[in-house]
C-alpha cells in the first residue's frame, strides 16, 4: 500500500538485534491519522531518503503484524524507497504544520492512558498539550556507554547497505520534562526526540565540556518551553503491551510560535 506521511517524529537511533540500529519514525497521513514506521534503518539510507521533520514521504508499507497498535506499520521490503515528496515550512505562524500535528489534543493523561487501553481506540501516539512545563532536567543514564552485546548488534554489516557510516554514539545523560496537565496531575518524562540528543553531540563536540552540553541542553529545552508548546507522546511496544501505569514517552516536541489572535477553528 502507498502512503503519503507527514514526518512529525524521529527519535535517536537504537541499537537493533536485526537491523544494526533502528529509528522510529512518526507523522500523520492524509487523513489525518497518526502512522509509526518501524524499523527505518535510517544513517544507513542514502542521502537523498534521509527525510527531516516536516516532510512529506511516499512509502509502500504494510500493517505490522506483530505489533498490536493500530498505528503502526513497516515498508513492505526493508530497502524499499522512500521517496521525499515535499516539506511544509513555517510560513504564517506554522499554520500548515498546526492543521496536522494540532488536529486531535489530549490534556489529560488519565484519558490519554485509558484510550491506550481501550480495545477499541488503543491509542499509541498522540499529541499533549501541557498546562505548565514545571522543570526541564536531566539525570544519567543506566549507562554511559552502549553494553557489549549492543555494540555487537550495531557492528553487524550488510552488503546491501552504506557500512561506512561512523559508530553511533551513545548519549549519556537522559533529557526529561516535567509538566503539569489540565488537571493538576503532574508527570515526569524522558525525551527520545532525536534533534535533543544530537543537541547534546553538537555542543560537546563544541565545547569537549559534559557540563557545558547539558547545561546548553536544557537551556534550548527550557526557552522551547515558552512557546505554543506542545509534547508528542508515544508508546512503547514492551510497556504497551504489559498495560504499564503509563505506556507514554516523549518521542517529540511540537513548538509553533504563540499567537495570541489565533482562533482554535482555523487549525482544526
């Protein structure tokens, strides 16, 4: 099946038994409805399929099978094109973008979690619209560096494929939000969004400083915060599937400029 899709999120790559490293990809169709694409072996496509935010991707692709969530699907063939169409700017206060990514908001995560429940919606990707960002944060990771077992999977090579990319490196701090929803509740989350992570690469390489990156990290995180911000909530698999008290991370950010005259009818 050919689907036109609005690229919304691309979280940093992970280390993959089958695919030496995976990128979840999300966007939203024509119609409006929220698509994963899983697994996209992404630093290895060629130039020209390495798609950015806000693109619009022809991809022949399939209904998973072995993923229950209605949302998420994968290219018929692992190697199948993925052709970029076009890409939607930030003309006129982001309103293009807006129609898309604002067309369904939750505010409340005890709904949010409850329709990732329900077997008739079992909704795994949503878009958040926070009351208060309370604290931009973050704290180490599990580990500073890949295991032995994940730089094995990544050191894989495939004859099909570029291998000369370099060794995908791993961050090692967590970046989290926390926030606080329509009522009250309050929730602690970390962010996979890629441009965060790579934030951090970019300003240590700078800087050769691990307190000067994060520093730079949140700062970025925290002036997004002050816009028309929004959070790209997704679940995982593992979590999802086990009915955790909550299956969500943070997969993207959605940051349009504030507007104060913007009517809510003319982006829905």
């Amino acid at each position: 099946m050919i689907m036109k899709i609005l690229v919304v999120v691309k979280t940093y790559p992970n280390p993959s038994a089958g695919y030496q490293e995976t990128v979840c990809t999300a966007g939203i169709d024509e119609g409006f409805n929220w698509i994963r694409l899983y697994p996209i072996r992404f630093r290895s496509r060629k130039k020209e399929e390495q798609y950015k935010k806000y693109d619009w991707i022809e991809v022949d692709v399939i209904k998973s099978t072995k993923d229950f969530r209605p949302e998420s699907y994968h290219l018929t063939d692992l190697y199948n094109e993925i052709r970029i169409i076009n890409s939607i700017g930030t003309e006129d206060k982001w309103r293009e973008r807006k129609r898309y990514v604002l067309h369904h908001l939750y505010d409340s995560m005890d709904l949010l979690i409850k329709d990732a429940y329900d077997p008739q919606k079992y909704v795994s990707l949503a878009t958040f619209k926070p009351v208060e960002i309370i604290s931009a944060y973050h704290k180490p990771a599990p580990n500073r560096d890949w295991t032995e077992k994940e730089k094995a999977k990544m050191a894989q090579q495939d004859i099909f494929e570029n291998n000369e990319k370099k060794m995908l490196r791993k961050v090692p701090y967590d970046f989290c939000y926390e926030f606080k929803e329509s009522q009250g509740v309050k929730s602690k989350m970390r962010v996979l969004d890629w441009g965060i992570h790579q934030l951090y690469w970019n300003c240590f390489d700078d800087s050769n400083d691990e307190k000067i990156a994060v520093d730079k990290v949140l700062e970025k995180m925290n002036d997004l915060a002050k816009k028309d911000f929004h959070l790209i909530l997704g679940t995982t698999l593992q979590y999802h599937r086990r009915k955790a008290t909550n299956p969500f991370t943070i997969v993207g950010l959605f940051y349009p400029p504030k507007d104060e005259q913007q009517n809510i009818f003319d982006v829905l």
